[in-house]
C-alpha cells in the first residue's frame, strides 16, 4: 500500500523513513500506524496496473539429424552452402 510519510520520521519494516517519502508498506503494517498515529502516514493512491502484455513465441522448427543408410550421423556437405543435409524436417 503506498503511504506518504506526514511526520518528521518514523522507523519503517522498509527502514528508516522521513517527511515526504512516499513507500510501499504492507497493508497490516500501515492499519497498525494508523492506530497508533493517524496522522502520521497519508494514504496515497494505487497506480494503475498495465494488463500484461503477451509474449508470443516462435516455435523452433522440428528438426533431427540426418542419418545415412548405416544408421551414422549425416554430414553438410560444404559444395552446397544453402542447403543444410545434415539436418532433415521433422513434420
């Protein structure tokens, strides 16, 4: 709960507080400053909260390495740079 400290100071669970410093104290704390010291802490209004923006994530392609005939990892060949043969789509 955002107060606004009115008094010339007070010892916080924040630390140590001065007039015009304006924190963010849980609610039981400040109903008991309340009751000790009215005057003390002046309620201050909540910011409003911005809805969560969505994180949209690409999924990574499906992809395997490659194999040959005998079962063994396939290398790239390198005659080729825009074709990758050591990876193949899985779908």
């Amino acid at each position: 709960m955002l107060v606004k400290i009115r008094i010339r100071s007070m010892s916080t669970s924040l630390g140590f507080k001065r007039n015009g410093d304006v924190v963010d104290l849980p609610e039981d704390e400040v109903k008991k400053i309340i009751s000790l010291r009215p005057e003390a802490v002046e309620i201050m209004p909540q910011p409003k909260a911005e809805a969560p923006k969505e994180v949209v994530k690409k999924a990574a392609p499906k992809r395997k390495r490659a194999r040959t005939d005998a079962g063994k990892f396939q290398a790239d060949d390198p005659a080729t740079p825009d074709v990758n043969e050591a990876w193949v789509k899985v779908k």
